[in-house]
C-alpha cells in the first residue's frame, strides 16, 4: 500500500460517494470504496481506476464493519480520512416520487419499521463506523472525519416558518439526519482535544436514487463541497457545518 493519505468512503459505489471517491483517487489518495454490495463496489472501483480498492461494508453489521476494519488495519496500517456517506432515504420499493414518500412519512402514520430500518443506516452506521474506526484514525498524523448529512436535518432551519423547505421535515429520513447531526456534534466533542478533525456536510440536492433521481443538481456539483472539506489539511478547520462553498447550516 503507498504511503499517501488513506480514505474510506461508505456508500461509495454510486452517487456522491462514488463521486468523491473519484475526485479524491485523482488527487493521489488511495480511497477504499465502501458498498454493502461487494461487487458493485468492484465494478465502482474499477470505474474509478488506480488508487481506488472495493471494500465490503454494510453499516448494519457489526461482522462486516469488524471486517472491514481489520483489511484496512491490514493493507493500510492507518486510516487518514473517514467519509460516512451511506445513507438511505426509504427501504420501501412501492413509492412512486418523492412527493408520495413524504407523505407516506408523516409522524401520524410513519411505520415505527421503516423509521428504525433507515435510521439503522443513517445514524446507528455512521456511529458504528466511527468506533470501528477510530483507533485507525488515531494512528494518522493527519485525520479528519466528514459525516454527509442534509440541511434538511437542520432543527433551526425546520422551526423556521420561512423556511423554504420546512413542509418537507419528517421523522424518517429529515429527523435521522437531525439525529446524525447530534451523533457527530459528540464526536466533535469527544475529539476536540486531539488533533482528529470532525466535520459535518450538507452537499447539494444530487440526482440521485437516494431521491429517486429527483434532483436538481448533478452529482459532480452536489459533491463540490463533500469533495472540499475531504481535502483539507491538518490546519483546516474542525467542527464545522457546511454547504458549498464553506457556508455554515445552523443547528
């Protein structure tokens, strides 16, 4: 393994994650790309090219995490920069768009299943990873964590009524952001007397399946700012919470 920096990337096999992978492989880092699906994540890394190595990791599996974990301690002796990406937005395959999912996410009627299945990803997997993680991270002289979140997450954005998208916070996919938002504000603490960098992320509205391909920026522009932070030095900021360029989200 080269001696450059070492990056894992979750849910790396399509959509952002893959996106940044791929901007971070052509800056010479060598990024693990994680995929709960072994071979989409091969033939994502093999899309990306050299630099890139698939990497089996389903966030809700403390086996596959361990795993996953150990192949990095193994091959790379250290971890330089952790990107919980993995996120999904529903575990139901009879939505029709966006529209009907959030309607079907009201707090009234949300089935107390599918809130758990997706918050299982979006908050317990990121927690999961991170303590997996961490002791790798601690071996860098430069580490830093980017947690992927959404503005949408945002308890001062969703109180506001001038909001624009106040209407569209529910307590599936917005709130296990909220959640995750909260996760990482602990870790932030918990490592704000190391030299371990934290970071939260709200990247672009992508045209992605996480939305069922509803979105209204392409996947390049949606990750510009995932992409910006991933690159910043040991003298770059910690935490914060952004959107592109450098634009702070209220809590």
């Amino acid at each position: 393994m080269p001696t450059n920096r070492i990056a894992l990337i979750t849910g790396a096999n399509q959509g952002i994650g893959k996106q940044v992978a791929k901007e971070l492989v052509s800056d010479g880092v060598t990024v693990f790309v994680g995929s709960r699906d072994l071979a989409r994540g091969e033939a994502a890394a093999a899309e990306i090219g050299d630099g890139a190595a698939a990497l089996q990791i389903d966030v809700t599996d403390a086996a596959s995490i361990a795993s996953a974990a150990e192949r990095i301690r193994e091959e790379a002796g250290r971890l330089d920069l952790l990107v919980n990406n993995a996120a999904i937005s529903t575990t139901r395959a009879d939505v029709g768009d966006m529209a009907e999912l959030r309607a079907m996410s009201e707090p009234s009627i949300a089935p107390l299943d599918e809130v758990r299945a997706v918050w299982e990803v979006n908050v317990f997997g990121a927690l999961a990873v991170y303590q997996a993680m961490l002791p790798l991270l601690r071996k860098s002289s430069d580490a830093r964590i980017v947690n992927v979140t959404s503005a949408l997450g945002s308890l001062t954005n969703a109180a506001d009524p001038t909001f624009a998208y106040r209407s569209t916070f529910e307590p599936v996919y917005s709130a296990s952001k909220t959640a995750l938002n909260a996760v990482t504000l602990s870790m932030m603490m918990e490592l704000e007397a190391t030299d371990i960098k934290v970071n939260l992320v709200s990247p672009g509205f992508a045209n992605t399946s996480l939305v069922n391909f509803e979105g209204t920026e392409s996947v390049e522009d949606a990750a510009r700012e995932v992409v910006r932070v991933a690159r910043l030095g040991p003298n770059g900021p910690t935490g914060t919470f952004t959107l592109w360029e450098g634009v702070e989200v209220p809590w």
